[in-house]
C-alpha cells in the first residue's frame, strides 16, 4: 500500500493514525456505546465553544458535509416573513446567499472585496436602513482566501438590534478560539473534517436552545429539519436516518486529541507555527500572499500565481502530487491564486517539507523566482 499523502488543504484533512484507526470497528446505531460516543461528542462540542448546556446551548449533529449543516439552519432558522443579511466576502458567503435563494428566503446581500474585512459600519447601516431583516449570516475564516471576518464585533452589533446570528465556522472552529455566548452566537455551524482533525461524514451545530425551539415551525423539507434532529437526538440518543457511525467514532477520538494537545489553543498554536513556517518559506521562494499580514488567518494561506511565463499552476499542482503532497487550488473571481492549508496532523517539519519540495519543483521546470 502507497503511504498517504500529506494533505494541506482545508479539508479533508491529514488525520492521525489513531483517529483513523478508531473507525476500524463497527458499531449499531442503536448500541448503548454508540449513543454515549453521541452525547460524548455533543457535550464535547459545547466546551469547544466555551458554553454548555446549563447556559442554554444545544449541540446537533447533521449527517452530511459542512454545507448540509449551512443549508439546516438556513432552512430551519429562517421563517416565512424572515430576511437575511449575509455578509459576503468570498465563494463561501456565496454560496450561503444561494441556499437562502433556492429556499425562497428573502435576503440583503452586503458584498466586500475578496481581500477586505467587512465594514462594520456598513453592516450597522444596512440593519438600520432595513428594519425587516431578522438573520444575519457570516463566515467566521473564508476559506476562498484564509482572511478572519470579525465575528465577535459583528455579533454585538446582531444583538443591539435584536437580530438572530448565524456563524459559519467550518474552517476556524477549534483552533481559533471563540466564545459562542459572548460573541451573541445564536447559530455556530462547522463540521467533522477541520481543525478538529476527524474525518468527513457530518456538520455540526450549536444553537442556542431559545432559536432552536423557535424552528419547529419553519422546516422546509425533512432530512435537514433542524428542530427535529435536535428533538430525536435528546429523546432516545438516536439519529432519524442513518447515521456516520464510523467518522463518529473517529471524531470522539479526535475531540480526546484535540484535549491533549490543549484544547483550541493548543491546537491553534500548532498551526500559528505552521503558517509562520510556510509564510517564511514561500517568501523566501519569491511567492507573495495574496492578503495582507493583519487580514490574513493561520488556517489556510493564498498566494499569487508567479509573475513568470513559465509557471503553469496544473503542472505545478501535479508535480507536488507526485511527491507526496497536496495543495489547493484557489477560488478567487479576479485574481490567479492557490492556497496552502496549515491544519490537520501536520507539523514544521511537515511544511519544511513541503518547501523542498516546492524549490524542487521550480528549479525541475525552470522558474527562478526573486524573493518576496
């Protein structure tokens, strides 16, 4: 069998070796011991969080990638009489606005340059001037570049007008700390193949239990009923369909993992030093990130096509593949970028790495690029 190659993406990820080995058995979804990993995950998540349920939150699990968990709360938050104000700085705040669009949902786009953090102010503004708006939706880290929307800022000013805050975390949830109370989270969405480390199969959601009861009346279809998940989750334990079993037991392995390592923190300390390592590296190489350093996250990092005839991205993508790694192509509407993930069961030495390679890869096709 080939070895894995490294994965330096935003998901899925490089997982460790005993998380993959957690899935190597097989549980009923109906087993006692499968319930307890549940309600073990569920009460881990709050914690990740920094909230529990004694304060009021809720922790549901949505069988289904990230945007499956995205399309519940859109579909079961969201009332006939509501509108939505998404916060749109990237393809991942598009593509919220389009499941509002397909739902029907009436909707105020608020769109940024992909390299810009939105304005609060014009976020204050758009509430103010739309009085009938009763959601709000952001991505916490957009992927499509790596920069750090200001979900708490942006929360506060969701709860000085009395709006419903929608979170999307996928990308940042445990390993960029966040305290869901504090920063008037009432929604938090992320999912099994981030920086938790697990493997792919489901989204979760912490909702504040006050919002999530006030979706029962509002499903638009069943598989993704927000409301009714939570209800047969807290009934019996019990999934409605068919759950993940397997990247369940991964991820209770990987929320052991995740303690050990110290929690978000340590864990977004892990990748702090990835992302210094990689940055320094690259610029080293002659590459240029795509944003500024005070916009840019640790998660995942962008940067610029060289300015060299001879650069050819797929060529460039496929020459890493072959030697063991994988890089992520970019998303940018205007501008010619890729991407290079800092999180999953990778180190230092795994960027160092990655570094080799790529000076490898540029002196095998001829480009001499000067430092950054």
């Amino acid at each position: 069998m080939k070895p894995d190659k490294i994965l330096f993406t935003p998901g899925p990820l490089t997982t460790s070796a005993t998380v993959k080995q957690a899935m190597l058995r097989d549980l009923g979804s109906r087993d006692f011991e499968f319930i307890e990993k549940v309600q073990f995950i569920r009460t881990k998540l709050l914690e990740a969080g920094e909230v529990s349920k004694q304060e009021g939150y809720e922790t549901i699990i949505m069988q289904g990638s990230g945007t499956f968990g995205i399309e519940s709360v859109i579909a079961s938050a969201l009332p006939v009489n509501g509108h939505l104000l998404v916060i749109i700085n990237g393809v991942y705040g598009e593509r919220i606005s389009k499941i509002a669009a397909v739902h029907h949902i009436q909707q105020t786009r608020l769109v940024f340059n992909e390299n810009e953090i939105p304005d609060l102010q014009k976020v204050e503004a758009t509430l103010k001037e739309n009085p009938s708006i009763t959601h709000v939706a952001v991505i916490h880290c957009e992927t499509t570049t790596g920069i750090i929307n200001p979900i708490d800022a942006i929360g506060q000013i969701c709860a000085k007008h009395g709006v419903i805050y929608i979170v999307d975390a996928m990308s940042s949830f445990g390993a960029v700390p966040v305290n869901i109370k504090q920063s008037k989270i009432d929604f938090l969405i992320s999912s099994s193949n981030k920086c938790i480390e697990g493997v792919p199969g489901f989204s979760f959601i912490i909702a504040k239990k006050d919002k999530l009861l006030s979706c029962e009346p509002n499903t638009r279809n069943l598989s993704l009923d927000l409301y009714a998940q939570w209800k047969g989750l807290e009934g019996d334990g019990q999934f409605r369909f068919t759950p993940p079993t397997h990247s369940l037991l991964a991820f209770a392995q990987a929320l052991v993992e995740l303690e050990q390592e110290g929690g978000v923190k340590g864990r977004g300390a892990r990748y702090i030093s990835n992302y210094k390592t990689l940055v320094a590296g690259m610029e080293q190489l002659g590459f240029k990130e795509y944003l500024t350093e005070e916009n840019r996250g640790y998660i995942i990092t962008c940067f610029h096509y060289p300015e060299h005839e001879l650069f050819d991205f797929k060529r460039f993508y496929e020459a890493l593949n072959e030697k063991g790694f994988v890089i992520y192509p970019g998303k940018l509407s205007k501008v010619n970028c890729f991407r290079i993930g800092n999180i999953g069961r990778i180190t230092t030495s795994d960027i160092q790495d990655l570094l080799k390679a790529i000076a490898v890869t540029l002196k095998e096709t001829g480009i001499a690029l000067l430092p950054a």
